[in-house]
C-alpha cells in the first residue's frame, strides 16, 4: 500500500469551507432526499470532493480505514499536525487507538454517572435565571452556556476563560478560512500555557491526567496534548449545543411528540436519539482515499476528498423506514448521529446526559415552550455542524401559542 496521501491544513480548510455554502443551507435534507434518488455517489467540482449518500456505503467508508483515512492534515516537511488535524479524528490506526484508550477513561459510565449531579446544577442555574421571563433565547441562554461550562471544567478551565472559550468555539467552527486558522492558533496557544503549568502544578483536571499518561512507557508528546485539547474543547461543545438546540426545534415542530414526552418522560432518551438521526449534527468529517478503490461502481482515485454525508444516510429509506417521519419510538434506531467505527464520537455518553438533563427539565418547567417567530430558521455559520444561530421561545399557555406556531 502507498503512503497515505494528505492535504496541507490550508488546502484541507478551503475545501471545508466550501463545502459549507451547501451543506449549511436550511434545506438541505430536502437536498440530500433529491440527491438520494439518483445518486449513491456524486462528485461536486466545486467542492473538489465525492458525496456519498447512502447508509451502507457510509458505513462502508466509516469502517475501512485502510482506504479511507483520517489522517488528512500536514506540516510543511510532510509530519502530520495533531492541532490542525483535530488530534484523534486526525488519526489512524494504531496511534489512535492508543491515544483514544487513553482519553476514553474519561468519559467511562462511571465517570459520566459521577458529572450527572452537577450538570444538573448547571441546568438549574441556568433556567433559574430565565425563570421569571416570559421566555428565553435557548441557545445562548442554554444550548451553548451548559456544555461549555461542564468541558471547561472537565479541562480545568478558570471559570474567567469561559467566555473566551465560547468566542473561540464559535470562530473555529466558523466558515472564514482566516479566522479559523487565527483561532486555532490561539487555542493552540492557550492550551500550551495551561499545560506548562499544569505540569508544574498538577491538578484533578483532563489535562493533568494527559500530561501524567504513558503509551508504551512514554509520555504524551505536547502536539498530542494539545491536539486532544482543541478537540475536547470543539467537540464537547459545539455537538452538545447543536443537538440541545435541535431536540427544542423537533418538538416544537412535532407537538405530538412533545405531548407524548411529557406524559411518558421515559421516552425522552429514544427521542434524543431520534433527534440525532432526523435532525444531525455533524453532517460529515472528510475522509482521504489512500488507495485507488471502487465505490457504488465507480474508480476513486488516491488523494480525491470523499465525504460521507452522515445526515444523509440518517434519511436512507433502506434502512430506515419512513424516515422523513420523526418518531420518538423509533427501535431499531441505528443512526450514524454520532459517527461510527473507531472514530465514534468519544463524548456522545456525555452529549446525551446533558441533553437529556437539559430538555427533561425544560419540559418540566415550561411544557408548553414554543417558538417565538414563525419563520425559516437561521443556521450559524459552520463547516460542519448544522445548529441554530438563535432559538428563542416564549413559555405562555397552549391556547396563547397557536397564533405564533409555524
């Protein structure tokens, strides 16, 4: 087999950020239902990229990391950069599996069970401050405020950081080029002060834990710390922010569901995971052919860009049946919500913890929450997550609701 081919970091994120002009549009998955009916494979030449649709050839991709690598990102001299590449989402067999077996131990059931009394608190704090409103933005007032929180803390983050933190998120995930690569250099750079003195005072915190583990008897290199940081930090944020967002969109749009919820809260976490599927996330993390291959038919060529829409796939009637309907009840529900294969999502126990505290609670204070303006919805600018820029809601009675509804 030939060496891997990669793409240089700037070449990689202006790919990125023109695959973001079509895949953050408000109707994409009308676009990906048109798609999928005539077409298991495309090839976009303004993105440069192949777009594979279909759930079995997604899996296919997400599964074999020999011809469809991860390892996509390069320093000038060719080395691979951990930073750039997102630390593990960045790798591939066997080094990711021994950095992944690492990170994993924080995010085991039991450490998971162990956050659940204090993200409870947040959820609490946080709606306590919006509960004498007639309503609240429920990103920025609870999507986006709740998981920042708990990965600053997991990090070891001064709580005076954690706006900066946000700003930072929000810049990285954005689609100008400039910015991004500006901004990752000063995560980059703030997480190598906080290792340095993390290893002078060691603490209880993730990033302690990084600096003490060994593989193979050898400590972590700072790229890999520091990669895994700006990970954790993206990662752990914006996927929870996105998927708490989408949830409160779903049941608004779905009044069914949301009655069926608050009369059967045991639902909530198939709804959740209902939520993942219909309404994704993260749409897709670009893989590298590193080989010639054929795929649904046609010869791929080493180094071509190939993106396996998960949302897509989440839509694909072979394998789910009735898919455009949203059904909290859906079983079996294998969606690709959180990715697959040996980069599923480390944080997805975490993701959906929060969530679930979040919208249980929600639903408890204010069940008959909706959207405060009809209207299409406005996505925040991104290359990769699909998530609402604002969400406000109004908490007034069933009967008031009916003239603001969509």
């Amino acid at each position: 087999m030939s060496a891997t081919p990669s793409y240089s970091y700037e070449e990689l994120q202006r790919r990125r950020t023109r695959q973001a002009s079509v895949l953050l549009t408000p109707d994409i998955y009308d676009w990906y239902e048109q798609m999928m009916a005539s077409h298991d494979l495309y090839y976009d030449e303004t993105r440069a990229s192949w777009l594979l649709f279909r759930y079995e050839d997604v899996m296919r991709v997400l599964q074999d990391t020999r011809t469809f690598s991860s390892q996509r990102t390069t320093n000038p001299d060719g080395s691979v950069d951990p930073i750039a590449s997102g630390g593990i989402l960045g790798m591939d067999p066997p080094r990711h599996r021994q950095l992944r077996s690492l990170i994993s131990m924080a995010f085991t059931p039991r450490a998971i069970a162990q956050l659940e009394p204090r993200i409870r608190a947040i959820v609490n704090d946080l709606l306590d401050h919006v509960g004498d409103e007639d309503g609240m933005d429920a990103i920025n007032d609870l999507a986006f405020p709740l998981p920042i929180i708990v990965i600053a803390e997991l990090l070891g983050v001064p709580a005076s950081d954690r706006e900066q933190f946000r700003q930072w998120s929000s810049d990285f995930v954005g689609t100008d080029y400039a910015l991004r690569l500006a901004t990752s250099k000063k995560i980059a750079a703030y997480f190598q002060a906080l290792v340095e003195q993390r290893r002078r005072q060691p603490g209880e915190d993730l990033v302690s834990e990084l600096i003490r583990a060994e593989i193979d008897g050898e400590r972590l290199p700072a790229p890999d710390i520091l990669g895994t940081c700006l990970l954790l930090l993206i990662a752990g944020h914006e996927t929870t922010t996105g998927l708490i967002g989408n949830a409160i969109v779903c049941l608004d749009e779905h009044a069914e569901a949301k009655q069926e919820l608050l009369a059967h809260p045991e639902l909530l976490p198939s709804a959740i995971e209902e939520v993942l599927r219909y309404r994704a996330v993260v749409h897709t993390i670009p893989r590298i052919v590193a080989v010639d291959t054929m795929l649904c038919g046609q010869e791929i060529k080493a180094g071509n860009l190939l993106l396996p829409l998960f949302a897509a796939a989440n839509l694909d009637s072979r394998q789910f049946p009735d898919p455009g309907t949203f059904d909290i009840r859906r079983d079996p529900n294998r969606h690709l919500g959180f990715g697959y294969g040996i980069h599923f999502c480390l944080g997805a126990p975490l993701a959906r913890l929060e969530t679930r505290i979040a919208l249980s609670a929600l639903l408890e204070r204010f069940p008959n929450f909706h959207r405060r303006h009809a209207g299409q919805l406005e996505l925040r600018p991104s290359s990769f997550i699909y998530g609402l820029k604002q969400l406000p809601i109004v908490f007034e009675s069933v009967s008031d609701s009916h003239d603001h509804r969509l």
